[in-house]
C-alpha cells in the first residue's frame, strides 16, 4: 500500500494528471475484481502476469515488488 501511495505522490508531484487518472481507475478495478477479466495481456499471454507492473492484480506473479 505505501508503495501505492508513493506512485501517487510522484505523480501529483510531477503534475502527472493523466496518469495518475490512469492508475487510479486501475486500482478501482483492481478493489472490485474486474481486472483479472479485462487484462488483455493476461488473455494473449499467460505469462505476462510475471512482469506485470499492476501491483495489485490478483493474477500478479511478478516478485521483483512485493505486495502489501
């Protein structure tokens, strides 16, 4: 979660709106469950999920950052 919020505040930081726009509305996905169904990535490579940078995705194998 901290690292969340740390993304959030570079991004304020930097005035960075369409992207954190970006990110916020994946992280809603995210919170209600919907992101697994409409990663279009996931569907085309299973693998994908190892290098995925969406941190919380339930699907999210990717140990480089660990989840909070």
């Amino acid at each position: 979660m901290l690292s969340l919020l740390d993304r959030f505040e570079n991004l304020v930081n930097k005035n960075r709106l369409v992207e954190l726009r970006r990110l916020v509305d994946r992280e809603i996905e995210n919170l209600q469950g919907v992101t697994e169904q409409k990663c279009k990535a996931h569907k085309i490579n299973k693998d994908y999920c190892k290098r995925c940078s969406n941190l919380n995705c339930n699907l999210n194998n990717n140990e480089n950052e660990v989840k909070n």
